[in-house]
C-alpha cells in the first residue's frame, strides 16, 4: 500500500471553470500506483471543486452564469463586504460545490465517466493562483 | 491494509432518489475490511449522490421537488439544450450535491447515523443505467 | 500504512457553524501519521460539514443567512413537516453541502489553506448532541 502526494498550481484568469483532469491523471501515473483511488484537494474558500461534463463548454456556461445568478453579488443582507462584492458570494458558491474530490483508480485510470472532467471553480473576479493538492492512494 | 474495488449497477426508472445503502453494505462484506472507510462515486454528470433521511419518505419527495423548483428545466438562459430540456438542470443539481462520498467502517458495519441512507439522485426523466464504482480501504 | 479511528462529539446551542479544524488535528496528532489524509464525516442528516473561512465571523453570518433565504422554513410545498419546520429544511441544507471532508496531511499538518477551517453546520433551531467520525490513514 502506497502514499503519494504533490501539488498543482493553477493559475485563473478570474471567474470560470478551468479543467485539471489532466493534470490529476499525471500525478497518478507519476505516483506508480495501479488500483486505489486519487483524492483532490483545493485549499481555498473563494474556489471549489466540481466533477462537469467535459465535452460541450456551453454547458459550463451555463453552470457558471446559473451559479451567478443564484447568489448575487449585490445581496443587501451581505455584511461581509471589505474585500469586494465578489467576496462573500464566492464563499457560499463554494459551499454550494466541493473542495475534496475523491476518485477511484483501476488499473492506472481515474474511472471518471466518458465526459467527467475535474474542473477547479474559481468564484474571483481577479485573476488568483490556486493550490491544489492531490493524494494518490492504493497498490 | 487492503484496498477492495467492486461496482455497481442502478437502473432508475427516471428522475428521483434511489437507496443504494445495502449494495454498498454487500461489497463492504466481500472486501473482509473491518475498519477504515469506503468511498463510493458515481460515474455520471446528470446524476448524483446524496446522504438523507430514510425513514420517511416525504422527506425525499419534499427534496426532490425542492432541487426541481430551484434549478428551471425552462430557464430561458440555458444554451446548452441540445440534449433536451432536462438536460443542463441535471448537470447543476448534480453540481450542487455530490460525486463522492466517503463514509467511516468500524467492525465491519459503516457508521451511518440511524436514518441516513446512500442514494443515488436521478436528474434526467429517461431510465438510465447508472455506474457506482466502491472503494474499500481498511484492514 | 497505518489507520486511526476516533469520535467526536459536538454539542450544539441550535443553527450555526460551529468550528471543530483543532479537535480534528488532536486526532491527527493523536493518529501518530505524518503524511496521508483525514476524513471527516458527520453521521447525520440534519447537520453537515463546510470548509469556510475562518477569519471575520461576518462571512460565516452572511453564509448563514443566505442559506436560511434559499431554504424556507416556511415552504408551502413541504408535506414532510411533523418534525416541525425547521427539519425538511434541514435536510436540503444538508443535501447542499457536505457529510464528509477529506483533507491531506503533510508534515503532521492538514494543508487547509491560510484562513481555511472545519465548521460543524447545525441546521435545527434546537441544540443537538452531534458525532462526527475522523478517519485518518498515512504513514
């Protein structure tokens, strides 16, 4: 039974879905292991995680400008407004979604289905650089 | 340490939420793990888990309603419709629920409180033939 | 290849978020593993887990709010209610955000982010005696 972990920088460019499945997928074979399972972690609170279909990108539009209307960034009620009006509706989208993922592995493969991608969410305005960390578990 | 990987098999009969509790019990007992955790995944991006309530039913029905309401199958700014109206609101409840889900095994049972089941949340309206992929770590 | 299993008990004082990341750490530190992962899970289904920022305590009362507008208590359209109103609305709150955390360890240390912490979300008006289950596995 193996351990292995390493962490991915990524880079946003402000608000939108941007995919690491790629990314995932490297760490696992750098990793060595065959049968197990993979977990991803994002160390943020104002970016998530989420699993997308990853063939048609309107789809993640749609998602994005959905969870933009869902929590306003002009809500009255919000009292925690210091860092900007992108702030505080970044946390509860985050919320909303995920921050740890957990994706099993059969022989060398995350068995993510045909259009599954593992998408890192930023909710910020402002471009930031995320960290992730992936721990890769298993035989 | 032992790692135990099965998978599972669910036929919905359209959109709803599925007990899948004792099937992830089953594969637990294959594996012989005593204590450690298992991690179960759906396979899909119309579909989802969810931990809830299983004892009364309404309670189901009250929440499968409630993620209708709140995410339109006629929302005007979808554009992702391709796959027909039922289609983007699958991927967004899907989003706003869970993949993944890693539940605690102690002497052989999980530590599920009394009435929290596993279930599969069906998004679309046509039958679908739903992966679930179970991990088993532990010893 | 170690695995360490402890239980936490969390007495609430009614709705809230309730910060639990140092009794998690105890257990990691108690775990005696360096380098691996920590799954939290709270075994009910009326209360659920949230990674939040754990800063200014206006972004947890903002984050609360927000919940308790999207959710109603007074939803017209729940028949689930003999437990009183807060409880359908509890379970959806719940659906909407997590059982179960998974956080790597490095170094004896989650690698949460700087202002990251483990909140308890209690959504019943009354106070609750909840268990949590932390399940640590590494070397």
């Amino acid at each position: 039974m193996k351990i292995f972990t390493d962490e991915l920088r990524l880079q946003t460019s402000g608000k939108g879905t941007y995919e690491i499945s790629d990314q995932v997928h490297r760490v696992i074979r750098e990793s060595g292991v065959s049968n197990g399972q993979v977990t991803v972690f994002l160390c943020h609170t104002s970016a998530s995680l989420i699993l997308m279909e990853n063939a048609d990108p309107t789809a993640r539009r749609d998602l994005e400008r959905w969870f933009d209307r869902l929590v306003d960034e002009n809500d009255p009620d919000f009292i925690h407004t210091l860092e900007g009006p992108d702030d505080m509706p970044s946390h509860i989208r985050m919320a909303l979604t995920r921050s740890s993922e957990v994706i099993p592995i059969i022989d060398g493969n995350m068995v993510l289905g045909t259009w599954q991608g593992i998408f890192a969410f930023e909710h910020r305005r402002a471009p930031h650089n995320r960290r992730i960390v992936v721990t890769v578990m298993g035989k």
